[in-house]
C-alpha cells in the first residue's frame, strides 16, 4: 500500500513525543512515540536495547514493537513503542529513524532483534554504530519446531545447548568445541538450521561481542520471558486502539511506581554485608540493591575460590594468574597500582559494567578500600536518577522543581561516573 506523505510530529512542553502516518485511506499506517520519562530512561540506560515487534494488539492487526532495555534496579524499561501495519524494511526504517531523533541521534551500542529478513536490511541501513544482534531466546525457542519434540522433548539435549549458548563466559574456541562435540553426540550435523546457526554465531553468541560495553545486559532468559509476559497483555484481536493504549498507559505507570519503590528502598536502607571486605561496605553505599547483591556474590567467591597461580611484570604494570578453585579456571588479571587501572581476562566489567571477584581479590590485597572511579558507571549507582536531565536540544526530561539544574547531553550522562 502507497502511504501518502501526510506525517504529523508533536513534541509537548513535557517532552512527549509522537510521530505518525496515514495512508491515503487516512486510516493510522504507523506510530512512534516516546514519553519524558522514557527518553530519560534511555539517556541513563541505553547502552543495550531489544526491539521486539512480535505482539499483535488489536482488531486491526496493527502490530505493537516496544524498544526495551534495563534500569539501575536490573528491571526491564522502556524506551518507547510503536504500532506498524505490518513488518517490513521500510516500517523499520522509519520507526528507528524516529527512534534516534527521539533520542537527539545517540544510538546503543548494542541492538538487540529477531532474525526477520527485514529486519537485517533495515538496522545496518539506519543504525551506524550500534552492533546488532540476534535475540537469543528468539532463537532458542524455535528448537521443538526445528529439530522436532524427538529430541527436544526425549533427550537432554536442549538442556545441554542452553549450557552452551548462554555461558557468557566462553571464548570463542571453546564454543566452538562444546558446540561441535554436542552436536555430532545428538547426530545433528546435517541439520540445515543448526548449521545456518553457527554459521552466524558471531551475531548471537555472546563469546564473540564481549568487548561491547554492557553486551550482557539483556542476554537471560527470565528477561526476556518477563518481557514478553509484560508485554503479552496487550494482546486483544479484538481490542480498539483506544483500549490497547490504556492498557499500555496503565503498565508505563506500573512500571515507573515499580521503579520509584526500588528508588525509595536503594535511597533509605543498606543491605546486609556478608564479608569483611571495604570493598563490599563500599558497594552497598553506592549500588541499588539490586546490583549490590550480584557484587556480593562477587566478594564472597573472591575469599572462598581466588588464588593466584603465577604473576609476570611489564613496566608498571603486574600480571597475575588467578586461579578460581570452584570452577576450575584460571584468569590474567592486568594491574597498574599507580593509575589503578585493572582488566581481567574474563572482561566482566566490560559485559556487565561491574568488576568481577579476580579484579576484587587483588584490589582488596592491595589495601584498596573504594572501588575506583573508573569502575563505578553511574547507570547501577543510587543517584542516576537524581539530576535533572535535559537532552541535546535543551528539551527538559522530566519534572523538577529544583532551580539547580546541569544541561547534559546523552553522551555525557552515559559516561559520567560518580
């Protein structure tokens, strides 16, 4: 269908906007729209975001396609939403040009779809540098109708995958290996899909992107399940358009009061430490709950399983071998004590923005008592949210009677740490 160029854009005071077109029936072709809150979560959070147009919302088939991505609090937020007529290159086209001029042109740096041959044409076309990447519970639920319930339903051999795939701690090389050995155990070499996934492994394995700031943030299952449980209730083949929006407005406050709640909780009260170690004191003073308890379990495993196995100097900077007893590995630790500067093999901080139990088991040996600056991103801190924010067109992002306020761009805003 020729959609006649009758677009209109409304940006309110409060910072909504919206974007629409209509076809030459003057019938609603395509939307996009993105409240204030949204373009502010997406300033503090947006480094990794899915796009998942999967979920038909109404009795005129127009298919709803929410952008997504994780808050301080590791919950899922919204970024913005659109409803298309349906799914092609150019639909996509347009919704993600509207996205990056809803967000003053910052892009993620990660992109996060299916695998629809539209979609392929349509991100490279828009996106310049957000690396995209295939969904992979997408993927992983398409097995029972791929490989059959034979052997999905009869053997462990999806269990076994799942060990495989979403072991965010593999190099390449052993991917590889596991994935190989299994699949030449189940007799699967011939599987046409199977090959055709690992032919495009570096799009969806994790070992192959772990360099991508926060490349991890949305790679779980229970994520993604989540999501799509959220998001399913706007599913109505027979509800109006009038009807799915309130739906849609009512779970947007569900999830800010959600995201207040944990504000409040992060803001009033400290968790309860379980070593000894200034680092973890540190952490809880300045971490949501949330990822608090994940930096935890990283200070505990660093006393009960760290041990270093050899260590080698070039200049000023030392490298340790540390061994972690529990899961029979060993990890290179590089350490520079005059700049504080740590990077282990396993690049933790770089998949998920927080430092792992190698890097705290020689800082704590160091007598260093705060994690360094360099290693506390602002997006999993207390106070993120707490500055007013405006975006690169002077556009304020949220209410604030506070007469103190900083004009920050959304490049700034995700760089600054406290």
């Amino acid at each position: 269908m020729f959609v006649d160029q009758l677009e209109t854009l409304h940006q309110t005071q409060e910072g909504f906007y919206y974007v629409y077109d209509i076809d030459q029936n003057k019938c609603l072709f395509r939307v996009f729209w993105a409240n204030a809150a949204a373009r502010r979560n997406y300033a503090l959070y947006g480094e990794a975001v899915t796009f998942d147009p999967t979920y038909s919302t109404n009795k005129y088939d127009m298919i709803f396609a929410p952008f997504t991505g994780v808050d301080n609090h590791k919950k899922s937020v919204t970024f913005g939403a659109s409803l298309i007529s349906r799914e092609n290159d150019q639909n996509f086209k347009w919704i993600f040009t509207k996205f990056l001029d809803c967000m003053s042109g910052k892009e993620p740096h990660c992109f996060f779809t299916d695998q629809c041959p539209a979609m392929k044409i349509a991100v490279p076309a828009i996106f310049t540098t957000a690396a995209h990447r295939y969904c992979m519970w997408h993927i992983m639920k398409k097995l029972p109708e791929k490989l059959g319930t034979t052997v999905t339903k009869e053997t462990d051999f999806v269990t076994r995958l799942n060990s495989v795939v979403w072991d965010s701690d593999l190099e390449p090389s052993d991917f590889e290996e596991r994935w190989c050995s299994l699949i030449s155990e189940f007799q699967l070499e011939d599987n046409s899909w199977l090959k055709y996934l690992f032919s495009k492994r570096q799009r969806w394995i994790l070992a192959y992107y772990r360099d991508i700031p926060l490349s991890c943030l949305l790679r779980t299952t229970q994520r993604s399940e989540s999501e799509n449980s959220f998001f399913k209730r706007f599913e109505n083949p027979h509800g109006t358009l009038v009807e799915f929006w309130m739906l849609f407005q009512s779970a947007m406050d569900q999830q800010r009061y959600t995201q207040k709640s944990l504000d409040r909780d992060s803001d009033h009260s400290l968790p309860q430490t379980k070593t000894l170690l200034s680092l973890e004191v540190h952490a809880s003073t300045v971490y949501t709950h949330a990822l608090f308890y994940e930096f935890q379990q990283q200070c505990v495993d660093s006393l009960n399983s760290c041990s270093a196995s050899d260590s080698s100097r070039e200049g000023s900077t030392s490298f340790l071998d540390v061994e972690i007893s529990i899961f029979h590995k060993t990890y290179t630790v590089a350490f520079n004590p005059s700049t504080f500067n740590a990077t282990c093999s396993c690049k933790m901080f770089e998949r998920k923005g927080y430092i792992c139990k190698q890097i705290i088991w020689i800082l704590s040996g160091k007598g260093i008592k705060k994690i360094p600056d360099k290693y506390l991103l602002s997006r999993w801190t207390k106070n993120t949210k707490k500055m007013p924010l405006y975006d690169v067109h002077g556009q304020l992002l949220d209410d604030f009677n506070s007469s103190d306020v900083t004009k920050l761009d959304f490049d700034a805003v995700n760089s600054t740490q406290l």
